[in-house]
C-alpha cells in the first residue's frame, strides 16, 4: 500500500518542532537558483529539444493575467492594481505576441491537455477579451474547446456571476479554482477582502451547472484576526459547497518582499501556537468531512483523480501543484510565468516594463532560468517521489537512474536518520517510507536530499513549512 493512502497524524508538537522555513518543491532546483545565464536563446534551444524528444506529446500552458481590481493586502503574486479595465488590451495585444513567438517553437501535433489561467485575477477580462485571448491560443497552439482537456481558470467571485462562467465554459474551459481565504468578515475586513457565501456560491453553482468537471476552493490559515471558532465557521460553509478540492496555504508574512502586506498588523497575527491551532482545525474538519489529504495543503474527494492517481501511483507535482498530467511540458506565458521545458525552468520577465519590450523589440521576454545537471535531475526524481507517493524502493530507483541509492546519497541518508529517530521515515538498504507521522512533513522530510540547502552560502527566505 502506497503510504500517501495512509491517514496521516496530527502530533502538535512533532510539527511546531519541524515547523521551519523551506522550499515548496513545485520544482527542484527551485527558483532562487534560477540565473540570468539561461535566456530566450536557451529557451528556443531547449524548445527545439523537446519537439525532437517528445514526438507529439501534449503541452501544458500557463497564461498570467496580472491585473487586480483591489489589492488582498495578503497576497505576494505579481500584480497590477488598478480598476480601469481597459489596461488590459495593451497588455493582451503584448501577450499576443508572446503567444505567437512562443506557439512557433512548438509543433501544432502537440495538443493543449492542461491550460491554466493564474494571476492576479484572470476575470479582470470580461467574456469579449477573454474570447480574443482564446482565439489568440487557437491559433498558435492545438487548442481544444471540447474533448479530453483539463482547462482552468483562477476566479475572484467578487468580479464575476455565473453568466460569466458559463461564458467561460463555451470557451473550454472545465475547471474553476475559486479564492476564498476566509469567510470571516473581521478577517476580511483585516486582509481587504469583502466576499460573500452568496458570491461565491453563485460562481460554484454555475460552474457546476455549465458542465465543468472539477471545482477547487482555496483558504489560507495564518491571517490576521483568525480564531478557532471563526475558522471552524468557514471550513462548515466551505464544506456546504461541495468542491471537488481544497487547498489549505499557511500565510507567509514578509512585508519586506510584498508591499501589500505592509498593510497588515503584525500584532494582529495568529501566534506559532495558534497558527497551529488553525492548520490542526483544518485538518481534522476535512477529514472528517470525507475528504482525503493528497499532501502539502491539498484535500481531494476520495474519488478524485488526484486521489486515484495517488493510489495508482502516477501522481506527479508541478508548478501547477499536484498533477495528473505532470510530464507535459508547461510553456509559461505573461509576466512573470514560469516554463518547464525539457530539463530546464525559464521565467518571464516580472515587471511589465520589462516583459513589454522585449516584445516590442520582437524578442521573447525569458529573463533567467536553469539547465538542470544530471545530479539535479536525479533529486528532482528522488524529491518528486517523496512528496507525491511517500516511498522510495531504492533498489529500483538505483537502477532506473544508473547509481548505487546507498552510495549516491549517503549524506543524504546521514541527514535522514534524525526524521526517522523522531518516527517520521522508517528506512533501509531497500525502501524509505514516510510513516502517518511524517505525511504532514513532506517538505522537511524531502529537504534532506535538496543540494542547494545544504551548501555553504545565505540561505533564501522561503515560506514556512506548517
């Protein structure tokens, strides 16, 4: 049995203790060893590559709409604040061109299985925008608005109704993730963002109705002015709503990164035991609603296909998170979008100013990236396996990836041995299993084998692992 199968643990204790800054390992290496060494030259290269290698298998995309109508004084994402939608044309006819440049380098026999649109808010474009930029993907790449396809797309209800959604789901749209954070309205008030039940019910509904095939809802637990009781109040009206899935993301508060945040009372901040608290809430609430923790912070309906690619042991993670589709190539688009191309990670440039003239200038805005080594893609391996499956047979992977597992990582299993004194692994010659203990602890667990962690330099400032 497949240890993600498992029912994890909850010890309080054992997580404050692992409850330490490190990486979210939507790829490895992760991006703070991205570089300015690898550029648009090296993306055409690596794009080149791919066609060769990857025949007629299909791409992932991801497109960036950064615009924002008000600012969620929590959030770190790139974005553009303002309430004149008309910014968004300039922005569409750059990202037109992107698109094009971009869709040249990939052969149209490669269809388009995943699409996914982040932001910012993806509905700051109303239905006739959105359909021009659907249009501008039919054109470059092998769009499909019916069939076999996992197309979503990220919603702020606030700024959209459920005729909006089915407008959206003409378009092929068959995935809605919808924010929420928390329906509390004192926490609301905190983080600027007034939404209603009644809004977001409407979008869910909707969606639901218009056919798509799966429903996300996202929380954030952390944020200022959070109690127990009031947090137990939203996970029963998000539990009310049915989604498909739940994502639960521990607030990371760094004011000296995200301007937004400045907003934000730091006095009014859960402490380290209350944060805890929250996450623990979560956890059990879920669970006892039926729901199934994937892994991270992500809970899925027992038959969810995340759930049964779990068991089937085929789940993969990707900058998307978890992932059914997970070896597609993802050709990021927008400002800021990341690429996974082959063996490399590319990012666009993350100002506008930046982005737009490369365009203008007819070039493609990648701005850094990495070239992974052969020792880089063999943790992304070991690090994937861990934090979607919970187990390594090492033997086997030893011998899929030409090494001695025993020889190859011995420091690594050095570094191990303290998770498996505290019971989170059991480990020998031949397997290393994460126990219930150690499911909520994938991060950590997976850190000991994170290269980069362990040289001797400054390390980068990444969100909590709880």
């Amino acid at each position: 049995m497949r240890t993600n199968t498992i029912v994890p643990e909850f010890d309080p204790a054992l997580v404050a203790r692992y409850d330490v800054p490190g990486p979210r390992y939507t790829s490895y290496p992760t991006a703070p060893q991205f570089h300015a060494g690898f550029d648009e030259a090296a993306f055409r290269d690596v794009a080149r590559a791919s066609n060769a290698q990857a025949k007629s298998r299909p791409l992932s995309l991801y497109v960036h709409v950064p615009f924002c109508f008000s600012p969620c004084f929590y959030c770190g994402c790139t974005r553009v604040i303002t309430r004149d939608a008309s910014r968004a044309d300039h922005y569409l006819d750059v990202l037109r061109r992107e698109i094009a440049l971009t869709g040249a380098l990939f052969d149209r026999d490669r269809p388009i299985l995943q699409l996914h649109l982040g932001g910012g808010t993806p509905n700051f474009l109303d239905a006739a925008r959105m359909a021009s930029l659907v249009e501008a993907l039919e054109g470059s790449f092998s769009y499909r608005r019916d069939g076999v396809r996992e197309y979503g797309i990220e919603i702020d209800p606030r700024y959209a109704d459920g005729g909006y959604v089915r407008e959206l789901a003409t378009l092929g749209f068959n995935r809605l993730s919808v924010g929420i954070q928390d329906f509390d309205p004192a926490v609301q008030e905190a983080v600027n963002r007034i939404q209603s039940v009644a809004q977001t019910r409407d979008v869910i509904d909707a969606a639901r109705a218009s056919g798509y095939g799966s429903v996300s809802v996202d929380l954030i637990y952390g944020l200022p002015r959070q109690t127990l009781a009031g947090f137990e109040r939203t996970l029963g009206q998000v539990i009310a709503l049915a989604p498909d899935r739940i994502a639960v993301y521990g607030y990371a508060h760094l004011p000296h990164l995200f301007k937004a945040q400045q907003q934000i009372e730091a006095a009014e901040l859960p402490d380290a035991a209350a944060r805890l608290a929250l996450f623990g809430t979560a956890f059990r609430v879920l669970c006892e609603a039926g729901y199934a923790y994937v892994g991270m912070d992500h809970f899925a309906r027992a038959d969810d296909e995340l759930v049964r690619a779990q068991r089937a042991g085929t789940l993969q993670r990707n900058f998307q998170g978890y992932s059914t589709h997970g070896d597609c190539d993802i050709v990021g688009l927008g400002v800021s979008s990341i690429s996974r191309v082959g063996d490399s990670y590319s990012q666009n440039a993350r100002d506008l100013v930046g982005y737009e003239s490369a365009l203008a200038a007819g070039r493609l805005p990648v701005v850094r990236g990495i070239r992974l080594t052969s020792d880089d893609t063999v943790r992304r391996a070991v690090i994937g396996e861990l934090m979607c499956h919970g187990e390594i047979d090492t033997a086997r992977f030893g011998a899929q990836h030409g090494l001695r597992f025993g020889e190859a990582f011995a420091p690594e299993l050095d570094r191990l041995t303290a998770c498996a004194d505290d019971g989170l692994i059991v480990f020998d010659a031949n397997l290393i299993r994460v126990t219930p203990r150690g499911r909520l602890l994938l991060r950590n667990i997976a850190m000991c084998f994170d290269a980069y962690l362990h040289q001797p330099s400054d390390t980068p400032r990444y969100s909590r692992t709880i």
